[in-house]
C-alpha cells in the first residue's frame, strides 16, 4: 500500500510536468507567435503608413526625384533589420526595391497582384505571388494622392526572423516552466515528511501489531492528524496489551487455583489405591478429598457468578425489601460455623424494617461473603458487629470483625479477583480469593459503593450502600 501511495504521487507529479511542457509546447508557443506577429505587423503598418505619406506622397506630388527616395529607403530597411520595402503601383509594377535599384526602362511586374485579395487585413503571409522563396509578412500601406490611391508602400519582412522573435519568447516559457517544476519539488518533500514517512511508521506499527507484537514502539512527532492518529494507535496497542496481560493473568490463577486440588486429590486417591495409606485411614483421607472437590465446585460456582456478572448490562432484578430480615437471615445460617468458633454476631439496625430497592438475591449474596469473610478472619472468641445507618436516600450496612486484619498495601487489592493476602493463605485454605470480587461487581452493577476499612491485628470493616425504597422516602417526607 505504502509504495503504491508514492508511486501515485510522482505518477500525478509527472503528469504535472508532461502537462505543462505541452501546453507550452502547443499553446503558449502558438500564442507567443501570433502575438509576435500582431506586433510585428502593428509596428511595420505604422512604418509603411508613415513612409507612404511622407517619401512616396512626395514622390507622387513630383517633390522629390526616386533616386533620394530609394537612398531613404535603403537607410530604413537597414534600420528595420533588413526589411524590403517596395513601392508598387496598383497595376502590379515594381517603382522602388530598397534591396535592388530599378534602372530606367527596366520593368518588374508583380504577377497577380491584388492588394484587395487580403480580405480587408492590412497584411499577409506567403510567397507574395511568387516573389519570394520563403514565407514573408507583407504589410500594405496605400499612397494616396489626389484622392486617388497612387500606389502601395509594401514592407516584407521573413517569417523565419518572426519566428526567431518567437522561439526566443517561448525559452523564457520553458525556463520559468523547469523553475515552477523544480519549486513544485518542494510539495514533494513536504509530502515525504509530512504524509509519507509518518504513514509508513504507522503501517509498520499496525503491522507489527497485528502480527501480535502488542508491545512495538513507534513515535510520530507532530501535532497534527498523523500524530494524533499515531498517538491514538499506540494508545489502543497498550490498552489490547494491557487487557491481554490481564486475560494472561486470570488464565493463570484459574489454572492454579484448579491445580492444587486436583492434585491432592489424585495424590490421595494414588496413595489408597496403592496401599500407602492403609485401609482404616481411608475415611480421614476421603474427607480430605471430599472438601477439596468443595473446593473446585466453590471455585467454579465463582467463576460462573463472575462471568454472568460481568456480561454487559447485568440484569438485576429489582424489588423492595426488607434489608434486616435478609441481615437476620444471614447471620442465621452461620450460627453452626459461629457455635464452633465462639464468635457471636451483633446486629445494631435501624428500625424494624428497612425497606430497600435492590435485586434481593445478590445483596444476600454479598452480605453472605463478607460475614464469611469476618468469621474465617476473627479468632476465637470475639464479636463480629452487623450495623445499618440511613443517609438521605441510602443505608449503609456495615460489617465489622475484630479479627487478623488487612494490611495497607493489600487493602487496595482485595476486591481483584483471586487475590489472597499472605496472612490469610495459612489460615484459610480453601478460599479461592473471588468472595470481595464477587462483591464488589455486584455493589458496581447497583450503581453503588463498597469500601474497607482496615487495621492489622486490630480487624476490619467493609461498608457498603444500598438505595432506599422510594415508598421509603416518601414516608419520611410525610413525616
Ligand atoms: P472465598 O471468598 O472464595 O472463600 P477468600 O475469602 O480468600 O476466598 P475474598 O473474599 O475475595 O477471597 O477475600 C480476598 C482476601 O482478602 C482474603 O483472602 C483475605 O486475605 C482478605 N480479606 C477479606 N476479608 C477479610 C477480613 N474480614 N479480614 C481480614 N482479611 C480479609
Ligand atoms: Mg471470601
């Protein structure tokens, strides 16, 4: 494509100057000729007018003899760069040559000769009935003289001397036409820089591209629509290199986080099969493999919510509820886990009801991770705090532990799929780090915020917001 683009530039360019050679070649050089010849002709009418009333009226009043007229006449034609001035009377005879002195009794007759034939012009082109071997311009002028046309002054210069004038003019032409090209040169260069050379840095780039070198650096620098194309480019390599090493990196954890229990599971399953764990022991071992199958269901069940969340315009099915009861609810179904623990759950909600606009089933889902989240990271022993605060048109439900706690540098990163702080991978084996992530989509996919709060060994609070029931805010209104 690249090369083809130039080509078709030098391809116009030589048009250009093939164009204009022959418009030069044609017209200009016809024009140039007969404007040389208008003048040439204008200027020598002029002369022969001036002559026909001078010397020759004279001649014809018996002013003065032929010989003075031919000496006059000899000096201009020297004048007029050799031009031959004739005097001829309208019968066709020869009276004056300036190039040739007539003698007494000689006569020379113009065969034909009609100075109407030139239909109405002043002048002609030709042999001059026969006169001449070349093409000569002759210019008539009539010398009248008792009101009688008396004879003609007739001035013949050669075409080829016109055509002399004519050339020289039409060099000029050529000269200016090579300056004009040479200085069209420049639009050349200008194209290469600008148009040219950063086109073919952005066709490699795309190139480089889409042969899959996301990471190819090219710059374009200037700051008008290449550079901007340029920049533009580069901007959408990164952001597809940047979603790649994002898809790279998720891939990987999935493969990871699918690894491990598999592997201990064949380990196991091997070790009963074989005869390295004995007989008695094998309902220990397959309690073991029954909760890293729990595991990989978890784990799925993860990816699945994830990826029905993150498909674009998340149908939520809304309706009002109740947020306590699905709060109480919640809290319910870990009171075993709490049993086990000793850890004792405390809800501090406002009101008896707290009705709220939200798909049910999801902020049950959330209010499930994080509770999870609190008991798995409390010790022994302490108290995990469920509190909901109304502000304008939300509530705020807050859940907080006493427990390991998140480090600063983690806190940003424990909503990001998989993520597992280092603390909690000892403690809590079979979490597969897509809990918060979980969380956060769906407080995302409610136009709605969820923050933590974190000290280490002190414990941790995630706070997040639900809209209110408009019946809700209406009641309040009316308050
Ligand atoms: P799963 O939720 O699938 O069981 P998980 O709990 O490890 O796995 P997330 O819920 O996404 O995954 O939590 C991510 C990480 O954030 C946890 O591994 C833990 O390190 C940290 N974390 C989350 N909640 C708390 C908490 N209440 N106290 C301390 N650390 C927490
Ligand atoms: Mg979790």
């Amino acid at each position: 494509m690249k090369r083809t683009l130039y080509l078709k530039f030098l391809i116009a360019y030589l048009l250009f100057a093939i164009f204009g050679f022959i418009m030069v070649a044609t017209f200009v050089s016809n024009m140039t000729l007969e404007h040389c010849r208008r003048k040439k002709a204008e200027s020598l009418y002029a002369e022969a007018t001036q002559i026909a009333n001078t010397y020759a009226a004279d001649l014809y009043n018996s002013e003065t003899s032929l010989e003075t007229v031919q000496q006059q006449l000899v000096a201009l034609s020297k004048y007029m760069d050799g031009a031959r001035i004739w005097i001829v009377n309208p019968s066709g005879r020869l009276v004056l040559d300036s190039s040739n002195v007539i003698e007494q009794g000689e006569e020379i007759k113009i065969e034909g000769f009609d100075p109407t034939a030139t239909g109405g012009t002043y002048y002609t082109i030709g042999d001059f009935w026969g006169n001449f071997q070349e093409s000569v311009l002759s210019v008539f002028a009539p010398i009248t003289a008792n009101y009688k046309v008396q004879a003609y002054v007739i001035i013949h210069t050669p075409m080829s001397q016109l055509r002399k004038t004519a050339d020289e003019f039409l060099n000029i032409s050529y000269l200016m036409l090579i300056v004009m090209f040479l200085l069209s040169l420049i639009i050349l260069i200008f194209f290469t820089e600008l148009v040219y050379i950063p086109l073919r840095r952005i066709t490699q780039a795309t190139e480089e591209y889409a042969a899959g070198n996301m990471n190819y650096e090219f710059s374009v620098e200037s700051e008008d629509e290449m550079g901007y194309l340029a920049a533009s480019l580069s901007y959408m390599a990164g952001e597809i290199a940047r979603q790649e090493e994002d898809q790279k990196k998720f891939v990987a954890n999935v493969s990871h986080d699918f690894r491990s229990p598999l592997t201990s599971i064949r380990g196991y399953i091997e070790a009963m099969l074989d005869g390295t764990i004995p007989q008695e022991m094998h309902e220990k071992y397959l309690g073991i493999v029954l909760n890293e199958t729990e595991r990989l269901t978890k784990l799925t069940n993860g990816l699945l919510t994830l990826n029905n969340l993150n498909a674009r315009g998340m149908l939520l099915e809304k309706a009002d509820f109740d947020i306590n009861q699905v709060i109480r609810n919640t809290a319910a179904s870990f009171e075993m886990t709490c049993l086990e623990k000793k850890i004792a759950i405390e809800l501090v909600l406002t009101d008896d009801k707290m009705i709220v606009n939200a798909d049910m089933s999801k902020i049950q889902q959330v209010l499930y991770n994080l509770l999870d989240n609190a008991i798995k990271f409390s010790h022994h022993d302490s108290v995990i705090k469920i509190e909901t605060t109304e502000k304008r048109s939300k509530v705020f439900v807050s859940v907080k532990d006493s427990g390991i706690g998140i480090p600063k540098e983690d806190q940003k990163m424990v909503f990001e799929r998989f993520y597992k702080s280092d603390a909690s991978r000892g403690k809590d084996k079979k979490g597969t780090g897509l809990g918060l992530s979980i969380v956060k989509e769906i407080i995302k996919a409610h136009g709605e915020n969820i923050n933590c709060i974190s000290t280490v060994g002190v414990g941790t609070e995630f706070i997040f917001s639900v809209p209110k029931a408009a019946s809700m805010d209406s009641d309040e209104e009316g308050l």
